[in-house]
C-alpha cells in the first residue's frame, strides 16, 4: 500500500497520565524515499479549537498520532499559519522534553 487516507487523532498529553488536548484530523499518509510523508488538516471549523491546536503546537509540536484501531505513532506537526493544513514528521527525539512557557497576566 502506497497511500493511506484516513481520520484519525492528535493526542497532546501534558504528563504520562494527563491527556490534556485530542483533536480530529483528516490525514493521508504515502510512501516516500525517506519512509513516509504525511498531511493532516483539522475536521472542526469551530475557531476555538483551532486556536487551541495552535497554542500547543507553539508550547510543544510533539503529539501523539492514534488511529481507530488504537495503534499510535508519535509526530511533530508542522503547521502552516492558518492552521489548517500541516505536514506531519515522525518524532526520534527523548520521550521526555522539558516545556518552558509562561503566561503573562
């Protein structure tokens, strides 16, 4: 198989047991001479969740990709400024990586 279009989600967890964000995407996945290359685009239009997605991707792009069948991967989203259609790349670097963000009131 050298493309696969599916739904799926994106799971943003903030510790090992704290599944803070998980969105719905569209995504297709094919074959390429590194391995694979991927695409996903939200399915909501609401723009509250968007702008959600957005912040995380700023605090830490790393998300976990689940499939329906509970199978995961996990990637950096790449995403454009509208926030609509990223690009998806596998995640290799430490399981464990420090996020430093601080809300100015």
């Amino acid at each position: 198989m050298d493309r696969v279009e599916s739904r799926c989600h994106l799971d943003w967890w903030a510790n090992s047991v704290t599944l803070l964000a998980s969105v719905e995407i569209a995504v297709v996945i094919a074959a390429a001479d590194t391995g694979w290359a991927a695409e996903g685009c939200l399915i909501s239009d609401d723009q509250e969740e968007r702008d959600g997605f957005a912040f995380l991707c700023d605090m830490d792009p790393v998300f976990i990709l689940r499939f329906d069948d509970e199978s995961t991967i996990t990637v950096t989203v790449h995403p454009p400024a509208d926030n609509r259609r990223f690009a998806l790349t596998e995640y290799t670097g430490p399981a464990h990586r420090p996020i430093n963000h601080r809300v100015t009131i």
